[in-house]
C-alpha cells in the first residue's frame, strides 16, 4: 500500500491498528514526522534545558502534560501510545524492550517530547529532484554515533549521533539549501565528506537503521538526528526513558511547509 499520499491521521489509525510496524519514511508527504522521548517528571526539566542547548539535533516541536500522552500542539486527537510502529524501553541505559504499544509502560508521571526529524525535509528534498538514497533503496536511514559532544544540560550529556545521505557534490550543495529552511527539522547538515573526521570508522556499519550504497562520485551527507537521546541514554544511564525505535517516527498534523523559514 502506498502510504505517502495518506493523510496523518489515517496512518496513524493503521499503526494504532498494528496494521503497520516499519519504518515511517516516506509516509504522509508534506507532513512532519517527529522523534520520541519519554522521561520521568523529575527528569523532564533537565531534559528540556538539554533541547534547548542543542536545537540542532533535539529541536522541539511539543511537550505533553504530566501523564498525559496526547501532543495537543501538534496532533491534539492522537495518543503517544500507540501512534508510533514501534517503541524502545530503556532502564538504566540498556535497551530492555521493544515494544509495538506503550500500554504496559505508560505511568502518570511520565512526559513525552517530541523532536524534529529529518523525515520532514525528504519531501522538499525530492521535490527539488534530489535522490534520498533510503528511499530509492527502500530501507531505513543510516544513523552513527560521532564525536561529535553534545552541551551538556543537568543530568544529560552525550555525543550527537547523525543520519547520512549520500550525494554527488552538485546535490549536496542543493541539499544544503534546501535543508538550511527547515531548522525545526535539523536545518542544514553538520558535516560532509571523510566520516573518520566525526568519529565514523567504517561508514558501511551504521549503529541504527541500514547502510546505504554510496556510489562513485558521491560524499556522505551528515544531518543531526532526533536519535542523540538514546545516544545520551546509553551514556546517563537513567532509570527509565521510553523512545521511538530509529526510523520509526510519530507523524505529526504539521505541514512541512509550516516549519520551513524563508
């Protein structure tokens, strides 16, 4: 079925259906696709100081009330726990489970935020005739842990972590421009050309989604990922955290075009 010509709403009924588990890329064009974050109330404000230090990997879009799952600002008839594929439960660091509904996770101290992600600037991309490799392969995006730290805020720190898009240099100077718009969504990219640069050893062994072939003439492309808390997860170390498994997105009722800047 093709879903990118669905509206939000019917998908996310699907997803909330089990009716879909796989990665949302692609789905809803002109729509935004946000990252997930699930924290305990006690943690939240560190966590939103920590969004605010670093706008280009956690830009936020919308925070829920205490114990509330439901976005109003962004798709105020949805539920957190079960609009999203798929989900993953940290304890203490380490990824426990993971999980296609948060029925058996959700508690009334919990708050969600979620963050911009780069799904959301696909469709301008393509709509400038640019290749997103992913897309054309049809597998998730590739996402790597750099070097590259993050400000530090509270109790959170951590490195960035990056997805990747191989272009020809022609594109990615298109890619720049189109990408430098949309700072809700990442904005423009962080780095491009030699991955060891940002601390990538071997380009072809992402540590979230897939790899992607790289062809002759092509650089690899780097934008911030919505994927850096579960990065600083690993290295905080909280109690508990609930996040979107890489590639698994929640689909706002935001048009793209509502986040871009001219």
């Amino acid at each position: 079925m093709d879903y990118s010509q669905m509206k939000p709403r019917e998908v996310r009924k699907l997803i909330r259906e089990g009716k879909i588990t796989s990665f949302t890329s692609g789905m809803c064009n002109g729509y935004a696709q946000a990252n997930l974050v699930v924290l305990p109330r006690e943690l939240a404000f560190d966590f939103l100081l920590f969004t605010t230090r670093n706008p280009k990997p956690c830009p936020v879009l919308d925070v829920t009330e205490v114990g509330s799952p439901v976005p109003k600002a962004v798709a105020p008839d949805a539920d957190l726990r079960y609009d999203i594929p798929k989900y993953r439960v940290y304890r203490h660091g380490e990824m426990t489970d993971e999980v296609t509904d948060l029925s058996g996770y959700w508690r009334d101290d919990l708050v969600a935020f979620l963050l911009g992600c780069s799904f959301s600037f696909e469709g301008p991309m393509l709509d400038a005739g640019l290749d997103v490799r992913h897309i054309t392969e049809n597998h998730n995006v590739p996402m790597y842990i750099t070097n590259i730290p993050c400000t530090p805020a509270g109790v959170f720190h951590g490195p960035m972590v990056v997805s990747m898009r191989p272009m020809t240099p022609k594109a990615a100077i298109r890619a720049i421009q189109v990408t430098s718009r949309m700072p809700n969504v990442h904005g423009a990219p962080i780095h491009f050309g030699d991955p060891a640069a940002i601390g990538i050893q071997d380009i072809s062994k992402p540590d979230f989604g897939d790899p992607s072939t790289i062809r002759e003439g092509e650089v690899p492309v780097f934008w911030p990922c919505g994927v850096t808390p579960q990065a600083v997860a690993m290295a905080v170390k909280p109690e508990f955290m609930i996040t979107h498994a890489p590639g698994h997105m929640f689909i706002t009722d935001v048009k793209n075009a509502d986040l871009s800047v001219l």
